[in-house]
C-alpha cells in the first residue's frame, strides 16, 4: 500500500504539473516522504510527531528537516499513508496553500464499503451504466483492468471494500471455478487497500 502511495504521488504530481513540482515551496530541493507514524518516526527522530492517529487515518505536514523543505504523509497503519497520499493530491490539485501545511484527518467508520448488484451473467441489477466490470457469461472476466481503475477511484476517497454481487443472485457466486475468479478481482484491489466481499442469498437461510 505504501507502494501504491508512493506511485500515486508521483504520478499525480507530474500529471498536474508536467514537471518537476514546487508545493508550498517543496521543490528538487526538498522532499515529500510517506510512511506509517512508526517509519516517521523512526526516520526523523525529534520532530514532533503526533502520538496516536486514529485508525485508517493520516497527518499532513509541511516543515523543515536540516535547513530542506519536507512534506510528510504519515498514517496510523499503510492503509492511512495511502488515504492521506491522496488526500495531499486533494489539496495540490486544488491549489490549496500548502505553506502552513498541518492536517490530522481519519474516517469516522472502519467500514466503509459500496454495494454493488452485479450479476454472473454480467447484467447490473437497476445498473445504468453498461456492463459488470467484473462478471461475463457467468464467470469473471479476463480482463481486469477496469477492475483495478474502480479499486484505484475508491481508495481517493477513502472507501475501503466492495461487495460484488446481487444478493438475489448469490447462489452462483459460490460455485469452485468463481471463487477462484473472484480471488483474482480480491487481487486486483488489493494494491489499494480494498478488500472484497460477496452476498449471500437474501433468502437464506430458509426458515
């Protein structure tokens, strides 16, 4: 996940910029660092850094490190250093003054998940937009690559799983060869801190 923080910075910033980034005086000449409050902590002993974070959640700060500018993304755990990589994009993109820069923000749910109704033969359930990205035919699809996109857009906003199927619809899901498959969709999300789960029949279990 840090990883993954760390590649979307980059790419994020030279995508808004084109080139190499000055962020409330943050140039070539200083640094941005992402890491857990544990790895900050460790790397820059007597900065003040706060004590705890909230679960999930991430510091913000801008300061100076031996006479260079330093941006900080800390989380209370990798999925936090993700969240709040992003979260910098959020502030960069607006053009937000990032010179005073000192944020301290964590999600007020642990679970923070989108339900979607797809079904295996790849129909959405009250879906308007075209096809599952996950399901074709009764099986999930070769390709991903929309499925990884999807994970990456949830994660900006700091939802943390996903639920993939039509509870009307569930019996399919848990046949071998789909279980299998949806390892493979569990797989593609993973990278961005989103887990997977599966409904169950709404009729089950019968009474």
């Amino acid at each position: 996940l840090e990883n993954t923080a760390v590649s979307e910075l980059v790419g994020g910033i030279d995508r808004l910029f084109g080139s190499s980034p000055s962020i409330g005086g943050v140039s070539g000449h200083g640094r941005i660092v992402v890491g857990t409050l544990d790895e900050v902590r460790a790397a820059f002993p007597g900065l003040q850094i706060p004590a705890h974070l909230a679960a999930h959640g991430f510091w913000l700060k801008r300061t100076v490190w031996h006479g260079r500018p330093l941006v900080i993304v800390a989380g209370s755990n990798e999925h936090g250093a993700l969240f709040g990589a992003f979260g910098l994009l959020r502030r960069i993109g607006t053009a937000e003054d990032l010179t005073h820069l000192d944020a301290i923000e964590a999600p007020a749910m642990a679970i923070r998940w989108v339900d979607d109704w797809d079904n295996a033969d790849g129909t959405v359930t009250r879906g308007y937009g075209g096809r599952s990205i996950f399901f074709d035919r009764g099986k999930v699809r070769d390709d991903l690559s929309d499925v990884t996109t999807y994970a990456r857009l949830l994660a900006s906003v700091g939802i943390n799983g996903c639920n993939v199927n039509n509870v009307n619809d569930a019996a399919p899901f848990l046949e071998p060869g789909m279980i299998k498959g949806l390892a493979r969709i569990a797989d593609a999300m993973r990278p961005w801190g989103v887990r997977l789960a599966i409904s169950v029949d709404i009729a089950s279990p019968p009474k």
